[in-house]
C-alpha cells in the first residue's frame, strides 16, 4: 500500500482515499495509471474537459472549481485526489490524466 500522502488541511483524513492507497505499490515497476487499471474494479476510464488550474484545482465549464484534496509523489509522477472522487496522474512533462475513482 502506498501512504506518502500529503492533505490540503485539517478538513481532509487519509481515509476520504478510500481503497485508492492500496492499488499502488512502488515495487510495482508499472505506472500509477497501469497498477489503477489493473487493481481497480472500474479500471482507468479518462475524462476529457477538466482544466487544471496553476494550485492543482481543477475547473471544468459551468461547474464550481473542483478542489484537489490530497497530493502525493509516486516515483516521477504526480497524483491527486480530488472533491468529488476525481483522481489525476501528472506527468513529469506536465502532460495529466483525471478518472472517477469511486
């Protein structure tokens, strides 16, 4: 299971992650987004429209800011848990995927 989790503020617990903490394993050799299509019931399914914002918030047209909750580095890759059960996968290009983890 991987714990290197960072949150937002004291509003946020470890636990709002849910089972997503247990689909990665560093000693996987695999991408974050690999080991989640695998692990995941659901699989990896992204979603097309989000913009991601300079603070890692996410606006999508018509909606609120969507804010990100928890943040954690796996390997070279960036993930963040949002409101909402929204995940994304950054890149060290900057290039980034969103999926609904719930």
């Amino acid at each position: 299971m991987f714990t290197n989790w960072i949150v937002r503020d004291y509003h946020t617990t470890l636990d709002m992650l849910g089972y997503i903490p247990s689909f990665l394993d560093l000693k996987d050799p695999r991408s974050a987004r690999d080991q989640i299509a695998h692990n995941y019931i659901a699989g990896w399914s992204p979603f097309e429209g989000f913009k991601m914002l300079k603070n890692l918030d996410l606006a999508y047209p018509g909606d609120p800011i969507t804010h990100w909750l928890a943040k954690a580095n796996f390997r070279k890759e960036k993930l963040v848990f949002y409101e909402h059960s929204w995940f994304a996968i950054i890149q060290p290009s900057g290039e980034w995927e969103i999926a609904r983890l719930d």
